[in-house]
C-alpha cells in the first residue's frame, strides 16, 4: 500500500503516535537481536508519556529535533530524531538519533525524505557532519549505505541484558543528503 505522507517538525499531540510507532516498529524489527521479554514488555504508554514530556517546553535538550511522517488520515507513520552527536566520535558534530516507520510505510521513500529533513536541520544549526549507530545485525545498516553513510566504527553494546554490537556509518558533507529532499513537503 503507498501512503502520501508529510513530513514535519513533531509537536506534543505527536506523542502516541510516536509511541506506537516506536513499539510496533521496535517489536517488527529487533526479534531475534534484543531479547523477547524486552519486546513484549515495550508499554505505549510508557513511551507516549516520554514523548509528551520530551515534546513539550524544554523536554528536548537545546539543537535537538524530532520530525513524524503524517498520512493522508492523519496518523503517524513513522518519526526520526536528530541533534548534538553524543557518542565522542571525533570529526562528526551531529548524530540521527532515531528512524523508525511502521512496516505499511517503509519502501517507498519515507526513510530517505526524514534523513533529508534531518540533514537540513543540523546543516541550518551550522553541522556539517552526522554519524548513525546502528546495531550491526539490523539489516537497515545497509539503508544507510545506500544512502552515502561511510562504516566508521564497531563497538560493544549491552541493552536489556543482552550483549550487542553496533556500528557507526557517517557523513562528512551532509549537503547532498539534505538535496535528496527535492520532492515537495506536502503530498508526494
Ligand atoms: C530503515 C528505514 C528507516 C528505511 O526507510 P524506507 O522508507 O524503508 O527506505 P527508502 O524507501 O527511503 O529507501 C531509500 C533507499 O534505501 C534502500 N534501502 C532501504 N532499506 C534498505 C535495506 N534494509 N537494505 C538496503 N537498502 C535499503 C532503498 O532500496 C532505497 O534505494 P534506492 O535509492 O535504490 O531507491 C525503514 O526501513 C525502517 O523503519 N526500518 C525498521 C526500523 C529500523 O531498523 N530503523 C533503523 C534503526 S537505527
């Protein structure tokens, strides 16, 4: 099914649709790399009322952004988030935090409009660089690939009890993937 979709700045009434995508999208995506429990433990409404507080005032830390994909119907089809790099990388001023869309909304371009929209955000907040970390067994590395991230760096990683591994991928000029964009904002 193809969904027309939006892409805009989140606002707090974002909140449980964020939360839902986070969960069906987490639980789609990670069995068999983060532990069964941890999945079917992920609570909506835990994760809305994060998002509700991160989404208001000043719950996001200063230079952060979150940005939804909106369908015709007004549901939220996926989110992404982007800011400061956090992880000490050297060489790399900003980081894609997040990119999640349910599994009805990947394949038709979504993911490539969000990490355009996130490239323009921290190229307008004056960063010209940006990495991603990724768990290395999470096949949408290569999404990241293709669009232009170049393999930086692996390290260990616990989370919810397991031992992981992640891999860095980044960008040392984000212009071009902020020009990927070039379709309009509304529709499309
Ligand atoms: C990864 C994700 C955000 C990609 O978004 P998407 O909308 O499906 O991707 P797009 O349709 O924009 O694809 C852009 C390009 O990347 C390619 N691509 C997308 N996913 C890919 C994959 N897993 N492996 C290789 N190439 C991929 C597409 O074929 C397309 O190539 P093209 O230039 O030839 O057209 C999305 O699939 C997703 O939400 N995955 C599950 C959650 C996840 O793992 N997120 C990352 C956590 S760090």
């Amino acid at each position: 099914m193809h969904f027309a979709s939006l892409i805009r700045p989140a606002t707090p009434a974002d909140a449980a649709g964020i939360a839902h995508v986070h969960v069906e999208s987490w639980r789609s995506t990670y069995p068999g790399m983060l532990p069964d429990g941890y999945l079917v433990g992920l609570s909506a409404a835990t994760h809305e009322k994060r998002w509700r507080g991160l989404l208001s005032g000043a719950g996001l830390p200063r230079g952060r952004r979150t940005f939804v994909a909106q369908g015709p119907d007004g549901g939220i089809l996926g989110f992404a988030s982007c800011g400061p790099q956090r992880t000490g990388l050297p060489g790399f001023g900003g980081e894609f935090y997040a990119l999640y869309l349910l599994d009805q909304a990947q394949g038709q371009g979504v993911g490539r409009r969000f990490l355009a929209a996130m490239a323009q955000h921290l190229l307008a907040a004056g960063t010209r660089t940006a990495l991603v970390w990724v768990l290395r067994d999470n096949p949408s590395r290569y999404f990241y690939e293709r669009l232009g991230g170049d393999l930086l760096a692996e390290q260990p990683i616990s989370f919810a009890g397991a031992r992981l591994r992640e891999v860095a991928y980044g960008w040392t000029d984000l212009v071009p993937l902020a020009r990927l964009a070039a379709d309009p904002p509304v529709g499309g």
